[in-house]
C-alpha cells in the first residue's frame, strides 16, 4: 500500500478522532481495522472504478499494524473506531461539515493502492 494526502477535519470530545467528507466520486473516506484500529484511506474513485465491493478487494490485504486480514473485518471510521482499550467506541457524524480552514491534511495508507 502506498500513502495518499486526505483531508480531515479533528472531531471527538478530545478531538481524537479524525473525519473525512467525500464529495460525490471524489475524495476518501477512512476505515479502520475491527482487530487493532489502525486507519486507512479509501480512494473513493478507485473503488468506484476498481472495485466496488471493498471486501471483495480487501480478501488479500493484511493490516500493517496487527497482520489480521481486512476482509470483513473493517469499520467505516470514525463512525466505529477501536479506542486505546481496544472497545469499539460509536461517533455521531455531525450533520454540518466544518469550515475548511479548520481542515488539515494527514497521510494515510490507501488500500486500493
């Protein structure tokens, strides 16, 4: 997997998790590893044009963090994410997408990559 630039917004009580707002067959969205809760980027163009079924596409990708297969053992981040204690927390996404200038950009491995 190679690493792509997403643009996130920090969100959580503590700003602890980070978010992502695709739009239409741009951008990505983040998931997470069920197993260690390592995130990753997914290229919403590329599984739009590669493959649509992520699961499909993640039968032969191991997480880098903790070596479980992807397949079936994935989150969409941060709407469930594995916290420090290794419990699956829940996120509300808010309804109101931040301003822009409260975005930053973090590299994440893209897994159609």
């Amino acid at each position: 997997m190679k690493k792509e630039k997403v643009r996130c917004w920090r969100v959580g009580k503590n700003d602890e998790l980070l978010i992502t707002y695709p739009e239409g067959d741009s951008g990505h969205r983040l998931i997470c590893c069920k197993s260690c809760g390592k995130v990753y980027a997914v290229n919403v163009i590329k599984q739009l044009y590669i493959k649509s079924d992520l699961d499909k596409h993640l039968k032969h990708v191991a997480c880098l963090k903790c070596n479980a297969n992807l397949a079936n053992n994935w989150f969409y981040y941060p709407d469930k994410y594995v916290d420090e204690y290794g419990s699956v927390g829940v996120f509300e996404r808010p309804t109101v997408i931040p301003n822009d200038d409260s975005s930053i950009i973090i590299e994440f491995y893209e897994v159609f990559s």
